[in-house]
C-alpha cells in the first residue's frame, strides 16, 4: 500500500490506516480474539499505521495493540496514541505532570519505552491557544518520551490554530463525503505548513456504508444509541453530526453512486484518499473481512469528475447545513 510523510516529523503511514476505538470500547462488543485478527487482517493488508487513545477500553485499545505488535516483530507499524480524556475537560487539566503521567501509563499499555506520536484527545478549545502546553508536549519530545506529537481536534477554527504551532506534526479531524468544511482552508493549511493529516469518523460512524436503515437498532453499549445527541461526548463524533434519519436517506443516495467493483464504504474512503493533502484515513474494523475491504480502498482507481462532483452535490443539498455552523 503507498505510503505518505508526515511533513514535520518525517513519519510515515500507509495511505490507508487502522482505527482502533472499536477494540476498545463504544461500540458494541468485541472479544480479544477478534480483535487480535481485525490487526492480522490490517496489516497483512498493508496497513502500517493504527491509532489509538489511552481511554478506548481504559487502556484495552493499547494493550491488545502491544500483544499483536510483541508476536510480529516483523511488522514496522506507526502506533499514534491519544491522551487528555482521563480527567474533567478543563484547561488547567493540560500540564506537564499530568502529561508524564498518561505518558507513562501509555508506554506501559503499548510495552515501549518511546511513543510514535502522542495527539491531545480533543481537549478544551483554549488549550490550542496556550503556550506552555505546547512547550510540555516539547519537553516530552525532549525527554524521549514521545518520537512526535498532534492534536486531534473537533472543529476547523481548532485545527488551524493548531496548524500554526511549529512543533505540531499531525491533526486529526473528521473528514468525509458529509464532513467537507476541512477542504475549505485546513487542509490547504496543513499541506503548506507540512502538517500531516489523520481523517478520523471517514464512514460517519457506519452511514456511509449503505448498511443502516431508520429502523437499525444499536446496542446500548454502543455511541450510536447513546451519544446520538450528544450526551456524552461532541454530538460530532456519532455520525458526522448528522441526524439520523437525514443521514440514512442521504446515505442511500450516496451508496448509488458507487462504482462497479466498489462498496459505498470504499466510495467513502477513496474519495478521502484522493483529497489533496491527507496523510491517512482511519476507519475502524469490527472484523478481518471489514479491515480487508477498508485496506482494499487504497488501490481502487481514481474517482471520476463525473462521481466527485455527484458527491459534492449531495452534501451540499443534505448535509451542509447541518454541519458546517457547528464545526
């Protein structure tokens, strides 16, 4: 699978990544055997790039990510980690102490002694605008703890006020076919200033794969029924802001623009793919077969002219208007 730099950190990720919130938690259950062949089937596909946090499962996410990469130290995987979500969302929260201690508590879960890349965990808006927490992550860096740091952001006023610290190597945001806005100025932002980015939700939370309809029930240990509103965590996260039931209409409209040979979900990741300026996209796997078809994604053909602007007609007619005053 082609890989893509990092600009600033010069690392590198395959054009196609791994999501790793579905081994955790969030999202239904998954046992550790299945989780262990959703990374098999990841990477003999070629993906060399998983992202995780130390709050998926409380730490399972990592954990079960270390025992995979402990029995194939053949593989050479970037493993980006989050941190932040442990404690109440306020800025004062965003310290250099409490960064050792999640620091440290990640290391132990991955079995590493250096991070990959450490990204903030969509923190407090006020933390991007704070020098001393980017002079922390510098002294992490310093220290060796971690090889690289990004954030991950919610909103596209966030991801440019973080593009603009210089030792900020990767954003991730949502991007997908119902998420445009980062097209507009963050990823042109991110593209001159080096800054890769991660396009996190790619499938919006499984609408765009055709799959749901207005009478799919999810399990209630799942965020599709629980954070629907966004009673839990950003009503961002659970499909694209979307409402449901738009969202299931407008996804079906979008399944039908798929080619011949491509799912809706590959629709949905290639079009990511092919945005200028992307470095990797991070769907999730609840099983080897969705992992194998995710990777899959990464070597279809170029979307038509005809297809991109067949998409983009669609978001602005359904979606726009929904997402892009919020984030």
């Amino acid at each position: 699978m082609d890989e893509r730099t990092f600009g600033r950190s010069q690392q590198h990720a395959s054009v196609v990544g791994l999501g790793t919130w579905q081994l955790g938690a969030d999202w239904g259950d998954v046992d550790d055997k299945e989780a262990l062949t959703v990374l098999e089937a990841a990477a003999e596909s070629g993906v060399t790039f998983f992202d995780t946090a130390d709050v998926y499962g409380d730490g399972r996410s990592e954990q079960t990510i270390a025992t995979f990469l402990g029995s194939r130290p053949d593989l050479h995987v970037l493993v980006a980690t989050k941190m932040g979500r442990r404690v109440d969302q306020i800025p004062e929260n965003y310290v250099l102490d409490n960064f050792r201690e999640w620091n440290d508590r990640s290391r132990r879960n991955l079995g590493v002694d250096r991070l990959d890349l450490v990204q903030l965990h969509c923190p407090p808006t006020p933390v991007y605008s704070t020098d001393e927490v980017f002079d922390a992550l510098d002294t992490l860096v310093e220290e060796e703890r971690v090889a690289a740091y990004g954030v991950s952001v919610e909103t596209c006023q966030e991801a440019l006020t973080a593009i603009a610290r210089p030792g900020v190597a990767s954003v991730q945001i949502i991007l997908n076919p119902f998420r445009m806005k980062p097209l507009n100025e963050v990823l042109p932002a991110a593209r001159e200033a080096g800054v890769g980015i991660i396009a996190r939700v790619p499938l919006a939370s499984g609408l765009l794969s055709g799959k749901y309809t207005k009478d799919t029930v999810f399990p209630e240990n799942d965020h599709r029924t629980y954070n629907r509103h966004g009673e839990s965590f950003d009503q961002g996260e659970t499909f694209s802001g979307v409402d449901y039931t738009t969202g299931v209409e407008a996804a079906a409209e979008f399944a039908a623009l798929a080619p011949e040979g491509c799912t809706p979900a590959q629709l949905a990741l290639r079009w990511i793919v092919q945005q200028p300026g992307v470095t990797t996209v991070i769907p999730g796997a609840r099983s080897p077969e969705q992992a194998r078809a995710n990777a899959a994604a990464a070597k279809l053909p170029d979307l038509s002219e005809a297809t991109l602007t067949a998409i983009r007609e669609l978001y602005d007619r359904r979606i726009k208007d929904q997402v892009e005053t919020r984030w």
